[in-house]
C-alpha cells in the first residue's frame, strides 16, 4: 500500500504498474542498493539508471539485509528513511522495500526492462545476471566510477571526531 505523497510503492502495487506501463511502450528501469547515507555516487548511479529508460524504480534493502551485507552498526539510517530519501531524488519514480540478499525476487516479480547496477560490477558480476537474462531483462552498468563509498565516508566521519 502506499503512503500518501510517497513514492514509497508495494512490490504488488508496482507489478501492475509496470504491465500497464510496458503495454503503453514505456521503458521501465529496476536499479537496488542500500543506500546508507546518501551521496554523489548514488545520485549519479540513480541518474545514470534514469536515462535508460522512462521509470525508474529503486529497491531499496531493508534494515536486516543491510547488516548482514554491511556488518555490525549498519544500517546507518532505518529503511524508511533511507526509502524517503532515495525517493526525494527527481530521477527517481517508485522506490521498493526489499528483505532479500538480491533483488532476484523482484526482477521476476515486476520483469522491468533494465536491470541496472553500478560501476562496482560487471556485466559478468550482476548477481542478479542468470535470473536478468532468463528473463530477457537487459543488464547495464551505470553511473560513474566506483569512487564513493559509505565505508570510506564513515570512516572520515570517525576520524574527523578524533582530531
């Protein structure tokens, strides 16, 4: 169900969106990632992702997902936060809440266009990349090169409270 004023979307609400929107010859775009403390890297992977196609739909990883693939006090900011935020982005038309490791589940369950991921992967490293091609999902690496991080901007953060 989704929030008033949000683009905060079920992944049931969005499946009917997408076919909709595929049947009007609309290209739809699937990219995902964490997104704790949103910076330059992410807005430009989300633009990058954006100019593939005319929707543009983010999963964002729960809170536990987020720790298991991060580690111990991660996530910084709770997953409705996160989810807000990436959704304040212009770029950015849905944003979707996921609990899995990948977002596997949600290529099959809203079959977009594009499956895009960031310039920290190859065609060849997607994990997603069996399920995407299966499926007939276009697979695209977007945005600009890997030189942001959440680990290293934390870690200026820590140490700038030291000094």
């Amino acid at each position: 169900m989704r929030e008033a004023n949000s683009k905060i979307v079920a992944s049931s609400e969005l499946r009917q969106l997408v076919t909709e929107l595929k049947a009007a010859g609309k290209r739809v775009v699937f990219a995902n990632g964490c997104f704790d403390t949103l910076h330059v890297g992410h807005v430009r992977y989300l633009q990058g992702a954006k100019e593939q196609g005319d929707l543009l739909i983010v999963g964002v990883n729960g809170d536990e997902s987020v720790r298991r693939l991060k580690g111990a006090g991660r996530p910084i900011l709770d997953e409705r936060a996160r989810a807000q935020l990436v959704g304040a982005l212009r770029c950015v038309d849905h944003v979707v809440l996921f609990r899995e490791a990948n977002v596997e589940r949600l290529l099959e369950e809203l079959l977009p266009d594009v499956h895009a991921k960031g310039t920290d992967y190859t065609a060849a490293s997607v994990p997603e990349r069996a399920v995407a091609d299966r499926l007939g999902i276009a697979v695209a690496i977007v945005g600009d090169p890997k030189d942001h991080s959440t680990r290293e901007f934390l870690k200026s953060i820590r140490k700038d409270a030291h000094d």
